[in-house]
C-alpha cells in the first residue's frame, strides 16, 4: 500500500475508512506546506506505539528528514522499526521506487515552493497462456516463460505452434498521476501523457485565474485543459478553497472541458 501525502487528520480519516495503516510501506510527500504533511509525525509515532517492526519507506523534500528526526529527539523516541528517508528532486524527473510489477517516478510541478508530482505505472504484463494449449501439445513446463515472453512452440515433429495460438493478450498496464499544489504548468503533459487515471488540484472555479496565478494554483478550466492535453482517461479534482461551500459548480466547470471528471472528496474510491 502507498500514501500520497500526510495532512492532519490522516489517521482519523484512514480508521474511518477500515484502512489498516500498518500495512502502508511507502509514503510520498510532495511538498513542505503543512496541508500535506503535518499528519505525518503523527502516524509515524502511532506504527510505533503500535508495534510495528518492518520497515517504513518516506520520500519527499530533503528537509523533511530534519523535521522528522527533530520532533523524533524532542520525543525522546526510538523507532522499533526502520524509517528508510528518500530525498526527492524538484528539479527534475526521477524514478523513486522499482520492483516486478510497477515504477514509480517524481516529476517537479509549479507551486510557491518546492514540489514534485507522482506518477505510478505498471509495468507490461506478459502474455496468457491457454491451458488448453498446454495439455493439447504437451508443452513442456520450462517453455512456459519463453512463450509468456513471445516464443513460439516446436513440437517433436518439426510442427511450429505460432505464439498467437498459444497464449491471449494480457490487459494493458496502468498508470495513475498525481499533480500536488501546482500552477497550469504544460511541462507535465509529456509525463502524464495517457494516464488511466489522473488527480489534479482545482483550487478555484475559472472566474478566480488571477487569485489562482498569485498562489500558484490551478483552476478548473486549467485542471481540465491538462487532462484533454495530456489525453488522460480519467480527471479526479481536489484541493478546493474553502470558500466552496457547494464543489457542483467546479465539477460543471471541470466537465465542460474534460467530460471524464469526478469530484475528489472524503472517502471516495475511484477504480482504475
């Protein structure tokens, strides 16, 4: 499991949601604007209090390991378990984490201070193969791989087996984009470019641009125009001002120029 960013009340919502947070590995904070990580200590020291033994991973702004580590000593706290601290570049795109099934890379938005987006991308699947193959031509076992990959079979008697026959498609990786606090800043489409499934902020409706360039926010028409430039499949939009009593007039803002779009909002699931 992964979690994207850690404000106040974290804890709280993730026990309203049943999330059991012990089994959270890796945690990605995109910038130091305490909206996004002022839950963090918090979660940190109650995997502790609970138990907790294996290791947590935390990535984010160099600074943030001084803020952790300061509030850790001022605690007298020692950690029962590993905290691996993995410093981000806002500089620049760079791939954080690695392993058979997914990537996951950092790539710098446009904020007030430094921040990075995230972006999760699973990697290709091979080939199925079809049971019934298997058994009908007497597949050795070891070719099994070779055929997942592509290969063809030869049977005893000279008789080639087109991988085609052999195996199905298998579904197509996915992506999920994450655009933390950022201006409209086009540098990311190239990054971004096709996502299953994309969040990005929406401060203000589109009658607030000027507000949303000061603070370096987006509004919903510039949420909107990524998400049809980037091709993506699905818009999620958050991170709404709190003058926003009703969030419907951003939806229709956001939907008049990316149909594909849903309100991101307090324990809302969203199927990739």
């Amino acid at each position: 499991m992964f979690l994207i960013d850690c404000g106040e009340g974290t804890q709280v919502s993730l026990r309203r949601m049943h999330i059991h947070f012990q089994r959270i590995k890796h945690i990605f904070i995109s910038h130091l604007h305490g909206d996004h990580f002022y839950g963090l200590i918090g979660l940190i020291s109650s995997m502790h209090l609970l138990g907790r033994t294996k290791p947590l991973h935390v990535y984010g702004p160099p600074e943030l390991i001084q803020i952790i580590d300061l509030q850790l000593q001022a605690s007298l706290t020692n950690l029962l378990y590993t905290l691996d601290f993995h410093p981000t570049q806002a500089e620049r795109a760079e791939i954080l984490f690695e392993d058979e099934t997914m990537i996951i890379s950092s790539f710098p938005m446009l904020h007030r201070i430094p921040t990075t987006g995230f972006i999760f991308m699973e990697k290709p699947y091979e080939r199925r193969i079809r049971k019934e193959m298997i058994g009908q031509l007497q597949i050795p076992v070891h070719l099994l791989p070779q055929i997942k990959s592509g290969a063809d079979f030869v049977a005893d008697d000279g008789t080639v087996y087109p991988n085609h026959m052999l195996t199905s498609e298998s579904p197509s990786p996915r992506s999920y984009a994450f655009c933390s606090d950022t201006a409209y800043f086009e540098d990311i489409i190239p990054i971004i470019k096709g996502a299953d499934l994309l969040y990005h902020e929406t401060t203000f409706m589109n009658n607030r641009g000027v507000n949303a360039s000061e603070k370096f926010h987006s509004t919903t028409g510039q949420a909107a125009t990524i998400a049809v430039k980037a091709e993506v499949k699905k818009l999620i939009i958050g991170h709404y001002s709190a003058r926003y009593d009703d969030l419907q007039p951003l939806l229709d803002e956001a939907k008049a120029v990316f149909a594909d779009t849903e309100l991101g909002i307090d324990g809302a699931t969203f199927e990739i």
